[in-house]
C-alpha cells in the first residue's frame, strides 16, 4: 500500500478499501467527494483507526461508519488518548450506553480533567471522589481541580493537599480556610518543590 501523499490518485478505485484509504492520505479533502463518500463504509476498523489518529480533522466523517461502530471501547480510548482533541466529536456520536461504558473507562485516563471540565463525567460526592483520587492527583496533575475548584471540598488530608497544590499552586486562591489543613511543613515541601507557589500562599500563612 502506497501512502506517500505525492501519488496521483487519478487511477485508484475508491470501491477498493486499500486504494480507497490511499486515496484520503493523498489529500483528506478527498472525503468529501461524492465517490469517496459512498465507499466509506468499505473502510475496515483498522482503517478508520488510522485515519482518526492520523487525520483527526476526518473524524466527524468517519465516526458514523460501520468500521468505527466496530472498534472496543479500549481501542477507541487509545485513539482518544493520541489525539484527546476529538473526544467530544467521539463521544456525541456514541449511543448513551456505549458511551457510559467508555466513560467508564476513560476516567481513569489523561483526558479525565476535560471530561470532568466538559460535564460528560460528574464528581457528585465523596465516593464519586474517591473512585478517582489517584487519577485526580497524580496521572493526570490535579488539572481537574483548576477546572473545577468546587472539588477541592473532598480534600482535607494535609498530605493530598500538598500533591495536588505543588503541581498546582493556582489553586491556594481557592482554598480558603482549608489552608488551615496544611502543616507547615507540607507547606515548606511545596515551596521547595514549585518554587513558585510561593506567590499564591496568603500572607498570614
């Protein structure tokens, strides 16, 4: 198979699912064409697998063919994880309990913060919490919590405070009296670890 984009595609076949993928390479645009479109559904999953990670721009066309509804939930994950930026695209497209499914899995990935950001995945309670306190503080750098400060209410351990402030120190103007949870020697330890922080800490402290 010849994917260099410089080939000329005049003499492919679109009806060969080979031809019909060097074709999109050779110039994405081409998915628009109404003899491109039409076989689209010859893509295999592999295919469109490919050309989501490689085109994500194409997504909103290949989102709705048989090859994409035949993908697992875990090979979709992984495409999203590639290019995060075509999860809503992935996700509104997906029937409510194929979707729930892979939330499921998704939580516990890098894209959690904008999931959580986005409303597709709702932190309502302490259990909700602590399904993904690790996720939250460490895989994914407490980014949710600048998204939603509101979070910060499940954390009180002067411990998961200062994880989640030394990555980020942003965060202190939100705290509030949950300052007073902070020892002062975990307050030294995020100093000492983000320099920075030290601009966000309130004066008193």
């Amino acid at each position: 198979l010849n994917l260099n984009p410089k080939i000329n595609t005049d003499r492919y076949d679109p009806k060969d699912n080979y031809e019909l993928l060097s074709i999109i390479y050779a110039d994405p645009s081409n998915i628009t064409k109404p003899e491109i479109k039409e076989n689209l559904n010859n893509l295999t999953k592999y295919m469109v697998s490919s050309l989501i990670t490689n085109y994500p721009e194409l997504t909103k066309y290949l989102v709705k063919l048989d090859g994409f509804n035949e993908l697992q939930d875990w090979q979709i994950a992984n495409i999203l994880e590639i290019q995060p930026q075509v999860y809503k695209t992935v996700l509104n497209n997906l029937p409510e309990e194929r979707r729930k499914e892979l939330l499921d899995r998704l939580k516990f990935g890098n894209l959690l913060p904008l999931l959580i950001r986005d409303k597709f995945i709702d932190i309502d309670t302490e259990e909700d919490y602590k399904s993904v306190r690790y996720a939250l503080m460490y895989d994914t750098k407490g980014k949710a919590f600048v998204y939603k400060p509101d979070l910060l209410r499940f954390v009180n351990s002067s411990y998961d405070l200062e994880k989640i402030l030394e990555q980020q120190p942003t965060l202190f103007k939100y705290l509030g009296d949950k300052i007073n949870n902070i020892t002062d020697y975990d307050l030294k330890s995020i100093i000492y670890k983000n320099p920075k922080a030290l601009k966000y800490i309130p004066e008193q402290r």
